[in-house]
C-alpha cells in the first residue's frame, strides 16, 4: 500500500511537472510571436508573465530586454541585459546589445581608473560562463592526474621533468578555473548591484525626503549598493561618489 501511494505522488508530480513545462513553452512561444509581428507590450507581458511563474534564464532575459528596448525603455532593458549577462557573463549579443542601450542613457559617468591586469583578470573570467569553467577545472585535474602518472612511470628524466612541469601548469589552470568559476556563481546570486529604473531618482545626503539632494541619476544608470536604511538605499556610482536615493527608483539585477 505504501508503494502504490509512493508511486501515485511520484506520477502525480511528473504530470504536474509536465503541465508546468507545457504551459511554459506555450507563454514563451506568445512571447515569441507578439515580438515578431511588433507587438512588444505583448512580448513584455507575456515574458514578465515567465519571470512571476518562477522561469529565469540568461535568453529569458535577453529577450525581455529585446523587447524593452524596442519600446524605449531604456532603464528596464539594460536592467535585464545585466541579468542575462549574470547568468551567463560570455553571451556576445547580451553584451552587445547592453552597449547600444548605454548609449542612449543620459549619465555619463567616469569610472575609477583600474589596473590594466586586474581588467585583463575580469575580461577573462567573464569570457566563459560558470559551468564552463567548471568544466574546464575537471579537465585541468583528470590531465594532471594523468601526467602524475606518466611521470611516475617514466624512467627518462627529461621527460619526468617534462610531465612534472606540464601536471604543474595544469593544477594551477585548475585552481583559476576552479576561483573563476566559484567566483562567477557567487556573483550571479548577489544583490548588490542595481539599475535606475525611474526617468530621474534624486540622491540625497540622508535617507529621507528632506535631505539634501546631492545629485540627480537617470535610467539605465548602474549602482552599487552599500546599506539599506528603511526605503532608502545607500548607493555608489562608478566614479565613487555616493547618497541615499529611494529603494523604489532601482531594480537589483
């Protein structure tokens, strides 16, 4: 009897589940079809429609922020190109298309001078998404384990010093594929980092309206947030500078 209901919750669950992922793919294609005859308020309902039922993936926000785009919201579709890139930092046309987007924000704010190696370091991380270095560090340990052994076999020195030093090589590559990839999936469950969504959000010097207002940002402007304080978050822009400006004028990526 045990069994029978065991079994029963399992097929009732794969039935639930099967629904679950029809339906989806039925919204995705309404999505999908209202985007190419230019309906984009469609697209737009149908996709945040995905994004409320659970869904999230790098293409589901790429194609939100497509449809964003094409209707001139700046604000929310560089919101949604920044979450697609989180979840997947080596998508070219996410990236892209987040450019273009830039270009049409009114703030053009200066960033903090950086290392050339530590944006050499960032550029590389991002070029791969997490599960690919994942990957690769699995490589990286079975051939160092693999010239451990030939190394151990050898009787030549020459080329037991070569093994040695090619295993070596190859457990450092583990180690940095391995950071990369720990590193990038810690960022894409961070909440730290957000985007203007409303035309203008006044930064003030405290967390409250009658503070003083020490600059202004518009949409589509990144910012990094520091503390929050009630509805009020304490926020800093790529040039350093920081205020409170209220929780409702941004959107965590």
């Amino acid at each position: 009897m045990a069994m029978k209901k065991i079994f029963a919750a399992f097929a009732l669950s794969i039935l639930v589940w099967c629904g679950a992922m029809a339906q989806t793919a039925s919204i995705w294609k309404s999505a999908e079809d209202a985007y190419a005859m230019g309906d984009f308020d469609g697209a737009i309902k149908n996709y945040e429609s995905l994004l409320s039922s659970g869904a999230s993936s790098a293409s589901l926000f790429y194609n939100l922020g497509n449809a964003y785009y094409r209707k001139g919201i700046i604000g929310k579709s560089i919101l949604n190109y920044e979450r697609a890139l989180k979840l997947d930092p080596s998508d070219d046309d996410a990236r892209h298309n987040l450019e273009l987007a830039r270009t049409q924000t009114l703030d053009k704010i200066d960033n903090v001078p950086e290392f050339i190696l530590f944006s050499w370091v960032r550029n590389l991380r991002i070029s791969l998404s997490s599960n690919t270095w994942a990957v690769l560090s699995l490589v990286f340990l079975a051939v160092a384990l693999a010239l451990l052994l030939l190394f151990n076999f050898s009787r030549r020195s020459s080329s037991r010093k070569l093994f040695f030093i090619i295993a070596m090589i190859c457990l450092l590559l583990l180690v940095l594929s391995y950071l990369f990839s720990l590193s990038l999936a810690r960022q894409a469950g961070s909440s730290d980092t957000a985007i203007v969504v409303e035309n203008i959000g006044s930064v003030k010097s405290a967390p409250a309206a009658g503070g003083n207002s020490i600059f202004v940002l518009h949409e589509g402007t990144k910012v990094k947030i520091l503390e929050k304080v009630q509805d009020w978050s304490r926020v800093e822009i790529s040039d350093g500078r920081q205020g409170w400006i209220k929780s409702s004028d941004i959107e965590i990526i």
